[in-house]
C-alpha cells in the first residue's frame, strides 16, 4: 500500500527534479490562441503612422484586387507628388498603345549603292528612339557594316535624331550634373550619360571623357572637362559651340581618384561621334558627323533592333531608369495623337489617358518618369488603376519584388508575404504601389505616398543632391510603408 506521505513526499522531489534539471527537449505546447487574436494583435494604422514619427503627409489606399473595393484608407482622395511610382502609370500607358512586343530599331541607311567598298552618297545613323542602346551595339553595327563590304563614303556621315523631340532636360530644376537627368532625342546612347574618370598625376589630374561600355570606351569630343582649383560649386556646366558639353570640377572635392557618369545634353551628336570611333576600329573611315532634320530614305545596311517593349519595361521598373520612362511614354504618346510636343504635353497626354480610363480625376503628370514635383495622383486613383489590371495582369509582373524586414531590418525572403511594387523617391518624397499576396493568397492592392513639401520648399540648390535629413525622412517613410503592408496582410488575409 502507498502510503500519503510517500506520495507528497515523490511529488516535491520530482518538482525539484525539474527545478534543476537541463532544458526540455522539446517545448511546453502552450495553449491555442483564440480566432483572429493575430487581427486583434495588428497594431492600428494610425498608430504606425504616429509611431514613425514621419513629418509631412501620409496617404495610403488599400483594396481588395479582384474586387477593387477599399479596405482601409487614410487621405486616400488627396493628390500627392508620386516620384517613380509614376513610372507603373507609364507602363500601362505604353503597353496600352504600343503593345507588349514593340521594338525599337537603330539603322545606318545609305543613299546610294555600294561600290568597291564606298557608299555612293551620304551614310545616316538613323535612331528610333531606342532608350537602352549602347556603345557595345554600336561596335556590333559597324560589325555589319564591314561585313558588308562597306570601307567609307563618297558624301557625308550624317545622324538622324527627330524620332523624338529634342529635351534638354527632364526635369530643370535638379542640379546639372545628375546622371539622372538627361537629355532626351530620338538617338540615345548609354542612358544619354559620359563616364568621367580622373586620377591624381604628378602635378593636378588627369582626367577622361569616354562612351564606355563592356567591350568599347572611346574618347568623346562631345562633353569635355577642365579640373579648376576651387572649394565650391563642385561642377559647373555650359553648352559651348559645335554640341559641346563644357563642364568643369572643384580640385577640392575629387581626392585621389574616382569617376561618375554625367548626364549628355546632345544625345544625337554624342551617339553619332561614338559611332564614328567604333567604326574606325574596324577599319571604316568616317568623316566628322552632322545632323539632318529630315528622316532618310534609302538603303539600310545595319540594324541593332531592341528587345521586346515588355523586357525593357521590366527593366525600368526594377532600376528606375528615368530616360526609358521618359522615351517610352513619348512613343506612345506619338501613337496615340499622331504628334508628341514637349514633355510636359506628353504627360498631359498621358493624364488625358487616364481620365479615359477612370472617368474625372484630378491627376496631373508633368512628365513620364515622375521626376517633375509638379506631378500628382491620389493613391485611391492609383489603386483603382491596378485593380483594374489585376494582380495576375502584365503591368504586376513587370514590378519588382519588395519583401517585409526581419527582426533584424533584412529582406525577408522566406516571409510567405508576397510584395510586387513600384518604389519613389525624391528629396522629402517617397511612395511605394503594387500588390500584396497574403498568406491565405489573398491578393491586395495599394498606394502609399508620404511627402513633406516643407521640408521639399527649404533644400537650397548647394544641398538638393543630398539634404540635410533627407535620408533619415526617406529610410521612416519605407518602414512606415512596410509597417503598414505588413498590418494589412495580416488584418486582411482572408
């Protein structure tokens, strides 16, 4: 018989036991939470946006994307700058009215025959407006141009560039040397941009003006640069006769060595004197380039054709290329009214576009790739722009994949949250759009922008490439955007 005593008494030596023993091998099941305790859990929109301590305004639209209809909102009506996100709205309008498998195509057409390896006329490098064309493309013409026994011209070497109108810049109220703002023509070549690299000789720098790429880097004649001793501007730049880019650099701010790629403001006349260099390396002569307004007829002896439009939207949606937006979106609009006008027409194109699309609408687009402050949208036309595509549609599959953090601030990629999206961003702007796949596989859709135009209003021309807080504001805004992505896969998973 066991008695009392003994009971109690294997009861507490047991509990002892435990006390100091190592660790379970496996974990104590603690009990069930209740349905929807992770909803209940999600903290409150509001208090994110309060918690992130962001100045400025936030608006954001959430929404059901097979559906379209609003699941939360915050100032969803308000219109609000979209940076880069502007570049989805191009996207759909590209694809809209030149289709998924559009091309574009480079060619050297000749007015006369060949004969005994000469051009019996002029020779024109005629550009289609290719926004992704290289040097290395270039080389690979003049390649065929050799091997169709071509070894000069009778006449002139001429370049076609009215594809597109000729835009000095994009947006003329960033600084001058930004890679980011370019020119723009029917003849583009490595992003209309010129690599500058300099290195400390025995006395000042040396200093290189070249169209690199991965297999040419010739010198250009083109853009041209002076080293002056000086603090400050770090560049200054003017346009100089003949299609010159004349700039100059502070001695101060240029150490040892480095290099930077430079925006190019005659695209047409930079692509033809780099094809000239190419040319020569394979044994073409060539006299100095000059243009013609008039687009040729004639033969045509090379080609480089692009890829696909969809290939190249891609692209531009994954790095943000401000050139192939502003291009893209120009053709359309030359395809949708038969004429294109200047940039800033081409965006109210595109907003016309839209209101067709949408019915009444305030957006305004100043320009295709966002880089304009002058643009607006709100996130609850956003939204319903992307709806209308849907989550399955080619416009979300051009977007890049954005993943929630880990404790630790790292790209989630095993978190079973899917994020397709459009990133923005300027000085006191950043905006984030696409969809969401819940873990149930829900599919959402959504727009946030944040904006401080204050803060915007106060950037002098001295700091607009790097403000004082500009950083700390953007690197709030994308928490807040994915604070906020986050709550939503949660609270709306299905």
């Amino acid at each position: 018989m066991v008695s009392r005593r003994w009971v109690l008494g294997g009861l507490l030596a047991s509990g002892a036991g435990i006390a100091n023993a190592a660790p379970f091998d496996r974990a104590l099941i603690p009990p069930p939470r209740p349905n929807g305790f992770a909803k209940r859990a999600a903290p409150d929109a509001g208090d994110l946006i309060n918690a992130s301590n962001l100045s400025g305004d936030t608006a954001f639209v959430v929404a059901d994307a097979r559906t379209g209809a609003v699941l939360e909102a915050v100032n969803g009506a308000q219109k609000m700058p979209p940076a880069s996100t502007a570049k989805a709205i191009t996207t759909a309008y590209a694809l809209n009215y030149l289709g998924p498998e559009y091309v574009f195509r480079t060619q050297l057409v000749a007015t006369g025959p060949v004969v005994n390896g000469r051009v019996q006329g002029d020779l024109i490098l005629v550009g289609g407006g290719d926004p992704i064309l290289d040097t290395d493309q270039l080389g690979q013409m003049a390649a065929q141009l050799r091997a169709r026994g071509v070894r000069g011209v009778d006449g002139a070497f001429r370049f076609y560039a009215g594809a597109l109108p000729q835009i000095h810049d994009i947006d003329p109220d960033q600084p001058d040397h930004v890679g980011y703002n370019p020119s723009i023509s029917g003849l583009n070549l490595n992003f209309n941009r010129v690599h500058f690299e300099w290195k400390r000789a025995s006395q000042g720098y040396t200093v290189t003006m070249d169209a690199r790429a991965r297999n040419y880097a010739p010198r250009v004649n083109t853009a041209r640069m002076r080293v002056v001793n000086r603090q400050a501007p770090v560049y200054t730049y003017t346009q100089a006769s003949g299609g010159v880019d004349d700039w100059t650099v502070a001695s101060a701010a240029l150490g040892n060595g480095g290099a930077r790629w430079l925006p190019v403001r005659h695209p047409g006349g930079y692509a033809a004197e780099v094809f000239q260099a190419v040319a020569a390396a394979q044994g073409i002569a060539l006299p100095s380039p000059r243009e013609t307004r008039n687009r040729p007829a004639g033969t045509v002896l090379a080609e480089n054709i692009s890829p696909s439009l969809t290939t190249i939207l891609r692209a531009m949606m994954k790095y943000s290329t401000n050139l192939t937006a502003e291009v893209v979106g120009l053709t359309a609009t030359g395809r949708r009214s038969g004429s294109i006008g200047g940039l800033s027409a081409s965006g109210g194109q595109m907003t016309d576009w839209l209101g067709d699309r949408l019915g009444q609408t305030g957006a305004r687009f100043v320009d295709h790739s966002g880089l304009g402050e002058d643009s607006r949208i709100s996130p609850q036309d956003m939204t319903r722009v992307l709806s209308g595509y849907g989550a399955n549609s080619v416009l979300a599959g051009l977007m890049k994949d954005v993943y929630l953090k880990t404790a630790d601030g790292k790209p989630d990629k095993t978190n079973p949250v899917k994020i397709r999206a459009k990133t923005g961003t300027l000085n006191f702007v950043s905006g984030l759009t696409g969809y969401v796949k819940t873990r149930s596989g829900r599919d959402l859709v959504f727009a946030t922008f944040m904006a401080d135009q204050r803060a915007r209003a106060a950037i002098t021309d001295e700091t607009r490439e790097r403000p004082q807080g500009g950083r700390t504001w953007t690197r709030k805004a994308r928490n807040l955007q994915l604070d906020l992505i986050n709550r939503w896969a949660t609270v709306y998973n299905g």
